[in-house]
C-alpha cells in the first residue's frame, strides 16, 4: 500500500557530509511518524532520528548536534542532513514510517536501505 524509495547515500570521508532522502507514495492517509534507522554490521538496528506528525523529533545520542531531520509533508518525504560524519556513522541506512490507514489500521513500513560509508 505504501512504498518507501531512499536516496542519497555514499562514500564520504570523515567530516563530511551527506543528506538522505525518503519519499512516501501509494495510498497514503495519515504518516503519524517518519525516521532513520541504521544498522552496521555485527549490530543491532538502532534508531537515528524520529519525527512525528505533531512535529516531536528525536535523536540518538551519538547523533545530536550532527544530524537534523526534517519533513516535506506535501510531498511524504523525510530528509536526514547528516554533517560532521564519523567512522562509526557507517551503516546502512533504512527509512521507517508508521502509517494509518483510512480504516484505522497501523502499519510500519521501511524502506530498501542506503549504504553510508565513512572512511579516509
């Protein structure tokens, strides 16, 4: 019903920066939240960054101050500017977002992930 396409993923050395995107289409009603997750390798998946439809964000530790999210809502896209990028921000990157349908029916979709290296 609702299919997630991300973008902008790469090889960055330290330092750097990258911004990812995700577009929402399909037969959307409502998005009540929109986020990041990673997931290296060896490691369990962990949140990056959240967003709700009430405009509350929320970001790992290890991120704050480096990445900001952000939403387009007219268009169902879900930006992730990641600045001053870090080894250990390597990762694949999957975009999330919680969707009610117009039955009432929450579903959690996730998108194909995008590889995000960082490496001199």
């Amino acid at each position: 019903q609702v299919q997630l396409v991300e973008s902008g993923g790469g090889l960055v050395q330290p330092g750097g920066s990258l911004r990812l995107s995700c577009a929402a289409s399909g037969s959307i009603f409502i998005i009540s939240a929109m986020g990041w997750y990673r997931q290296a390798p060896g490691k369990q998946r962990e949140l990056v960054a959240r967003s709700t439809s009430g405009g509350n964000t929320n970001y790992a530790d290890s991120v704050k101050g480096r990445f900001t999210i952000s939403r387009d809502n007219a268009k169902n896209t879900v930006l992730l500017q990641m600045d001053s990028l870090k080894p250990e921000d390597t990762a694949v990157y999957y975009c999330n977002v919680v969707h009610i349908s117009r039955s009432g029916s929450r579903n959690n979709y996730w998108g194909q992930g995008t590889q995000v290296t960082v490496s001199s």
